[in-house]
C-alpha cells in the first residue's frame, strides 16, 4: 500500500455535514457512513494520516476547505463546474440523481416537476437539489420564489414533509431511498440529472487531490470499495 511517493505526507484534516444517510449520518453519538468509512480507507492507501472529523451544514463546507479549517469535503458533494470555480474534486466515486420525496400514503402523487407547480417544496441549502427547484420551477415560472422552503439539513425538510408544511422535498436519489425506508415519506418519481459525487479539496492541493485518486483507485481494485457499497446500499 501507499502511493509510492513516499516523501510527502502529513494530516488531512476531513469535514462532513451529518444527517445525509446513508452517506453521513451520526449512530449514538458517532459519525459513521459509506462516505466516512470510504474517506478513512483511501487514505489509509495513502502515505497521509486522517485528522479529526469535523461537522458542519452542508452549506458552510466549501467555505471551511478554502480557509483551512479542514482538508478535505467527504459530503456526497456533486462535482460541479460552480463549484470547481472554487474548489477540486477528486475522481468521481458514486453518481446520483434528484428524486421527488412525498408524505407516504398521501393525496399527492406529481409524476414530473410540472406537477409541483405552485406547491411548497423543500430542499436543502446549497444543493443540488435546490438548484432544481430554482432553476426548473422558480426560475421556469412555476414557484413563487416564497413557495421554496430552504433547510439547513435534509432531517429537517423531511419532518417537515411528514408534518404537511411542504408537499415535496428534492434530494439526492440514494439518500431518498434511505429516508423512504426509515421515515413516512416516499419517491413519488426521479428527476434524472446525471451528478457524480467526488471528495472536495483545495485547488492548489495538487499533493492531496492526486494521493486520494490513487488511494481511490486502490480501494477499488482491493475490493474495500465493493465491501463498503454492499454494506451500505441494499440496491
Ligand atoms: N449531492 C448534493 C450536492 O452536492 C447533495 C449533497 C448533500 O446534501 N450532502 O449538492
């Protein structure tokens, strides 16, 4: 193991935003996940160390990597090209689309974004998901801006869904799967949009980045990354 440079090296201090299962989420005080699990084997592939993990809302992440409070974003975050005006990915290693989440059992079935037209949506800050709701219903004409409802974690969109204070949430489709089977909610149907999640990093991190694809690759080939999906994905 190792990435064969051997000269370099140090700690990667990691961050996350828990409450986003089954890729972060806390088990009886304890940050566990496929993505924590991931992150701790790809960089133990490496000649780094992993820091302490450090929490935070999904929407202060990126903010937390450029001013090096932490090293490196394990948070189901989409490469995107917004994104990568600020920040690296790493190689992509789990790709996701937008799933529509309603009260289970209830009157409302949409089967495409036309149908939440004028209906009280959620989703969480700083997403893409919320970047659905913006763009093909608020921006579209279909959602009084007002009618967006924006969380600062996904827990808290769904409550709001089984309380009725909004009639749909927009999310990533594994991460809807896990709420539909632990929650009173359901996929009413999916939106494809094609996203691959990498780890973040910053951009002149050219050491960090490049050690993390390696350990990537390794884990792939070593079947940890298998073991990981099986453990943590029914599909
Ligand atoms: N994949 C989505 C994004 O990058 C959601 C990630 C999350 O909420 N942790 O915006």
């Amino acid at each position: 193991t190792g990435n064969g440079t051997g000269d370099v090296g140090g700690t990667i201090v990691p961050g996350t935003a828990p409450g986003f299962p089954p890729f972060e989420i806390k088990e009886g005080g304890e940050l566990t996940g496929f993505d924590v699990e991931l992150l701790e084997a790809v960089v133990a592939e490496t000649s780094y160390e992993l820091g302490e993990w450090k929490e935070f809302e999904f929407d202060s992440l990126i903010q937390a990597l450029t001013s090096g409070n932490i090293d490196v974003i394990a948070a189901a975050m989409t490469i995107t090209e917004e994104r990568e005006q600020t920040i690296s990915f790493t190689n992509s290693y789990y790709e996701a689309d937008q799933s529509i989440l309603v009260a289970k059992g209830g009157d409302f079935s949409p089967s495409s974004l036309d149908d939440l037209s004028g209906r009280p949506i959620g989703a969480q800050k700083g997403t893409t998901g919320e970047q659905v709701v913006q763009e093909e219903l608020v921006d579209a004409g279909k959602l009084e801006p007002s009618n967006y409802k924006a969380y600062d974690n996904y827990v808290l969109a769904v409550t709001d869904l089984e309380n009725g204070n909004v009639d749909a949430v927009v999310l990533d489709k594994p991460v809807a799967q896990t709420f539909q089977q632990e929650r009173d909610v359901e996929i009413a149907f999916t939106y494809e949009t094609g996203e691959a999640y990498g780890f973040g990093v910053r951009k002149d991190d050219n050491a960090v980045r490049q050690a993390l694809n390696e350990g990537l690759q390794a884990v792939e080939e070593n079947g940890t990354y298998e073991e990981l999906r099986n453990k943590w994905f029914s599909e």
